[in-house]
C-alpha cells in the first residue's frame, strides 16, 4: 500500500517556522487536554487559530482565554450562547454547529490536532488533509472508517499525517522506511485493559465504572470501553496497516500491561527496536507537535528500576473476540471496517446507557457485520452512507436482544 507518512517524510521535512500556527479539534477531550497543556507550557512557540469542542462549553472558553484562540467553535448548537457569553469580551470569535466546525477545520494552519473521538471526526478531519497541513492524527476511527479516501486525499491534497497513537507513533520513530523489505513484523504492545486477568465469567457482570478505569492510562469514554474489549487494539490493527506499508499478516498484538514499550519494530536480522517510555500521552504528541525536530516537555521519565520486570502474553482471543473481528474485517477491506466501526460506536454507547452487557459489544459488532453486505467504498458520500447503514442495523441488533 502507497505509505503517506513514508511519502511525506521522504518529500517534505519541513522547516519549523520560529512561531506556529495551530489548531486543535476536539481540544476539550483528553488527547486535547493533553495538548493544552503541551502548548500552554510553551509561550511564543504557538499562534492558536482554532479550538474545537461538542458541547462542554465552559472548559473551550478557559482555553480559549488561556491560549488567546482566534476561533472558537462548539459542535452541539445548543451550547452556541453559553460560549458567546463566556468569550464575551476576548478577541476569540464564536461559532457551532457542524458546518463550522469543518469550516473551522478548512482553516489553514501548519499543524492541526485531530482529537475528536469517532466517526464524527472524519468530516472535519478531512477539511483538514484538503489545507495539506501537517495533521497530528489522534481520532483513529476516522482512518479505519474512511480508509483508502483519507489516504488518497492527503497524498492529493500534499498533507502529511503524523500518528498520534502511542503505538504507531512508536513504530513511526524505530521503523527505518528506506529499508521495509527488511522489516520481519511490527508488533503492536496492548495493555490488556481492566480485565486482562478475569475470567470469561466475571466479564459477563462487569460493571461501566470497572470498564470505564483503565490500569495505564486516563482516556476519554469510548476509547476507555475500546480498550477493555479490546477493540481498541482492533483498530488500531486496522490503523497500523493502513499507515505503515506492511502486510496485515505482519501485523501482531502482544499483551504488555505495563505499557512501557509502545511497540516495536522486528527486522529479519533479528534485531527488534522498541520505543519506550512512561505511559502519558503528552509524550507521542510532543514527538508530532515537534517534528521534524524534538519538541522539549517536562517529560516524567522513565524509572526502569522502579518498574522492574516488563511482562508480555498472547491476546486471549475467547475473552476478546474485538481483535478477530478488527482483523478479519481489515481483510475482507471495502466497507467492512467501516461496519465494524460503526456498530462498535453504537455498542459502546449502548452498554455506557446501560443498554447491553460488556460482551455483548463485540456481539452486536459481530452480528452487525454479518447482516452487512460488503461493498466497495468510492467517495465520501458512500462513507457516510455505509457508516449509517452500520449504525442502523446496530441499532436493529440491540434493540432484538433489549
Ligand atoms: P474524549 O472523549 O476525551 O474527547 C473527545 C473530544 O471530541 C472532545 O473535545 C469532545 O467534546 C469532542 N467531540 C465528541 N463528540 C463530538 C462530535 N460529535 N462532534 C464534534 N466534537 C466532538 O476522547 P479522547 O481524547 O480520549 O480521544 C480522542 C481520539 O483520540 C479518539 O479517536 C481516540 O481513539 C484517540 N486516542 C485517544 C487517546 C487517549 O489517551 N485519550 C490515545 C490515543 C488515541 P466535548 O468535550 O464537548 O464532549
């Protein structure tokens, strides 16, 4: 497959300009938080063009004032005069709904965060590829739901996507793209999430609280179910061959709950590179804020001593069936992640309703796709399309089983 970041890195290393302009979508969730606070340590480096949110105005204000944004836009209309109000005074222009969040998207910048969570995320991320600016890439889904369009248009449009995820990003810093006939496998680390070591019978009864308190990391919602079905690391998968030019049968998941090494590397000397560090996601978003140079935080360093033994297993594939699915669905390819990714968006807010049970999730994915014809997907219209039919029979899915 046609490699974006390795194109990109190849043809255009950019040269940082002293002060840059910015943006973040999604700037209210955890990998925009994390941002935040990566920029706000860092004055007279960045100009703020944009911070984006759904609906918890009060907190986008705050950051608005904090980091003097020029614009600042709330997807849920609602939220509209709470935030004109709360901005009242500032030189931060106010806007919401959907159209101005992918106009605010359309806005040129040298590096944009995308950090919405969900299928949501592909509309403005798009806007985004088409101003071919670097785009620091955080929502996967909009990746594993969009597919080769994303790929294409960033190759058209000249952007350059930079893998936020701590996994990917990992493997973008150890992967030597001059000599990928000699990469053997990339192996993708996986905490294992909260129920590594239940049983398949106390996952029946697993309360959203027990789903939603992750051992590593503190995550938004979704991706925190994500990764306690483990479908997270599905996506990931997904994600991984579609920005790496490798095979998806070279593609492993090892279970690492430690999550100090991010991922690796292994080439068919026998060498494997690893990349690691401490489990905190301003790390893998310093590295594309930065790049092509280092950017400098106040990184919590590494203690390996204190960590003292770093353990790895093979992925329970009865207790986390998310995993077959993501692959299997990475293989048939067309509209298949696209279903996959839509039914686990549904699922995952049905069981944070109260709706289903945890394993239910990955059951609803799993009958959502096999009630789901798979097609090829040409534009973005049958994106949307396909990501609707998804959520619909979803939808069908668990209201037989409620
Ligand atoms: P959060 O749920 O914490 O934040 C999501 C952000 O998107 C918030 O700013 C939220 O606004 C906004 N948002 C939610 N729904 C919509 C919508 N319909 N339209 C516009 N904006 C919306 O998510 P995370 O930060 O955890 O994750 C963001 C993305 O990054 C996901 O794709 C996730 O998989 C990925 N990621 C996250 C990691 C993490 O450590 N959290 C690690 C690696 C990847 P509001 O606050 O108003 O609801």
């Amino acid at each position: 497959m046609d490699n974006i970041v390795r194109d990109e890195l190849k043809i255009t290393r950019p040269t940082l300009r002293p002060m840059r302009k910015i943006s973040i979508l999604g700037s209210t969730g955890s990998v925009g938080v994390n941002t935040v606070d990566l920029i706000t340590a860092s004055p007279g480096k960045f100009e703020v063009a944009v911070l984006t949110a759904n609906e918890n105005a009060e907190l986008l204000a705050k950051q608005a004032r904090e980091l003097n944004a020029s614009l600042a836009v709330i997807a849920n209309e609602a939220h509209l005069e709470t935030l004109r109000s709360l901005l009242a005074g500032t030189g931060t222009e106010v806007a919401a709904g959907r159209q101005a969040l992918i106009d605010a998207a359309s806005i040129e910048v040298d590096w944009m965060m995308s950090a919405i969570v969900g299928a949501a995320g592909l509309a403005p991320t798009l806007a985004a590829i088409r101003t071919g600016a670097i785009i620091a890439l955080a929502n996967k889904e909009s990746l594993v739901c969009g597919g080769d369009l994303v790929l294409s248009e960033a190759r058209k449009y000249g952007a350059t996507l930079l893998p936020v995820d701590s996994e990917h990003n990992a493997i973008f810093q150890v992967l030597d793209f001059d000599q990928l006939d000699k990469v053997a496998r990339l192996v993708l680390t996986a905490s294992g999430g909260p129920f590594l070591n239940h049983t398949l019978d106390e996952m029946r009864l697993v309360t959203r609280d027990q789903a939603l308190a992750h051992p590593n990391w503190d995550m938004g919602a979704k991706i925190s179910i994500d990764s306690a079905t483990m479908m997270n690391k599905g996506l990931e998968l997904i994600e991984a061959a579609r920005l790496f030019p490798i095979p998806e049968d070279k593609i492993d998941i090892l279970v690492h709950p430690q999550s100090i090494i991010h991922s690796m590397v292994e080439y068919k000397d026998g060498s494997v590179l690893a990349q690691m560090g401490a489990p905190d996601m301003r790390t893998p978003i310093s590295y594309t804020l930065g790049w092509p140079e280092r950017h400098e935080f106040k990184a919590n360093r590494l203690d390996l001593a204190k960590v003292a033994s770093l353990t790895f297993l093979n992925p329970d594939p009865v207790k986390f069936p998310a995993l077959r699915l993501a692959r299997e669905a990475l293989i048939a390819g067309n509209s298949a992640p696209t279903t996959l990714n839509a039914a686990n968006e549904v699922a995952v807010q049905a069981f944070l309703f109260g709706e289903i049970a945890f394993l239910d999730i990955a059951a609803v994915v799993e009958d959502t796709l096999s009630r789901t014809p798979i097609e090829g997907l040409r534009s973005v219209e049958d994106i949307f399309d396909c990501d609707l039919r998804g959520r619909k029979i979803a939808r069908n899915v668990i209201n037989a089983i409620t």
